[in-house]
C-alpha cells in the first residue's frame, strides 16, 4: 500500500485524475489529488493574486497538513514544475518522483520560458481540445466542458531550483507516443541515466484520462 500525491496540469482540476485516483484506491493506495488554487472546483479564487508558488504551496500543505511520508509524487505536464519546486520543500518526505509528460524546470525557468510564450491578463484561457486529442470524443467534449482560464502568474513566475529532486532515490519519465509533444526530448537523456526509469503509453498527452489502466499500473511499479 502506498500514498499517491498527485499534481495535475494546467487548466484542469482533480477531475482529471478520478479515474486513476478510483482504481488506486481500489487496490488499497492512499490517493491525494488537490486542485491548484484558481483551477477546477477551485475556480472561484481565480481572481486572487495566484503565482506558481501558491501552487506549491498548496500541493506541500496537503502533505504536511495530511501527515504524509514515504509518498510516491506525480507531476503531470505543467505540474512537473510544481513537483520540482514540491521536492525543493519536502524532499525527505518523498519516496519516489515520477513525471507524466512533466515539464523539468532549470532554475529561473518559468512556463512561459518554457513554452516560449508570453501571457497578458489576469489569467489565460485554456486552449479547447479537439478531434484526436483523446481515445474517445465524449472525454473531447468533457475535457472543453470542465477545463478553466489558468492564473497567469503560475506561468510566469520563475521557478526556484537547487536539484533537489534529483536525489530522490526512485525517478520516472512516462511518455505519451499518441501525439508529437516536447516529452521525448525531455525524456531522451534520461534513458541512459541509471537513475530513472522511462517508460511509454500510446496516447496523447492527458494520459490519466486516455488509458486509465495502463498508468495506475505504471504508478504501482514507482
């Protein structure tokens, strides 16, 4: 039995992972998915000054309010940069680290540098999903439906890193093949480093939601 504290990505919520949170839980694990302040269930603080601190802030507070240790940290997408930042925090709280299709932020580095984009506004719109983005088109339409504007200072604001993360002892890359993300190149050194595990699903970038199954199996062998 294991703990899980996941960090979901951009414009999305917990509702993002509960099919993969119902089937941890159904095998005995202990599941935390909190909303990042701004997005999801969550929405109505959207106006609040939000920045990519308050996001680690939330994802360490629910470790530390929850008593947790020895938890298995999953980083999906922009939340890989939340989960870098986590592991500057807590550190020893965290058994293993694992990155789904997770950005790697070098100190100073925001999203925005990352993405090679510059966001204006109070917050940025999430980006509609389309045909092909999912296995299934109902979860296109679900995915329109639920998805919120992301506050704009969790994009630009600078993330703070020593490299902490990287002395944790268990580490994996997951990669989605279904589409052509940024994910392989990040992935690609990390095959040859004795001290991660890469692995890959078919399906495009929201893997939790595409093959449910197949990444609760993953995040078991973390």
């Amino acid at each position: 039995m294991s703990t899980f504290v996941v960090v979901h990505g951009a414009w999305t919520g917990a509702w993002g992972w509960d099919r993969v949170a119902a089937r941890l839980r159904a095998k005995g694990h202990h599941v935390h998915v909190p909303t990042l302040s701004g997005l999801g269930e969550r929405s109505h603080l959207a106006h609040l000054p939000i920045t990519l601190s308050t996001h680690v802030d939330d994802v360490v507070n629910e470790v530390l309010w929850h008593d947790l240790d020895d938890i298995v940290l999953v980083a999906h997408s922009y939340g890989g940069i939340v989960g870098t930042m986590v592991a500057e925090r807590i550190a020893e709280r965290i058994a293993a680290i694992v990155y789904l299709e997770g950005f790697i932020a070098e100190d100073g580095q925001s999203f925005a540098d990352i993405a090679e984009a510059s966001f204006e506004g109070p917050t940025v719109p999430a980006p509609p999903s389309g045909p092909g983005d999912y296995l299934s088109e109902a979860d296109v339409s679900r995915s329109n439906a639920k998805a919120t504007p992301q506050p704009t200072g969790t994009f630009t604001e600078k993330a703070r890193v020593t490299g902490a993360y990287r002395q944790i002892k268990r580490k994996t890359f997951i990669v989605a093949t279904g589409w052509d993300g940024p994910f392989g190149q990040i992935a690609a050194p990390l095959r040859n480093d004795p001290g991660w595990t890469v692995h890959e699903l078919a399906c495009g970038h929201d893997v939790p939601i595409d093959l449910p199954d197949e990444l609760t199996a993953l995040l078991e062998q973390a």
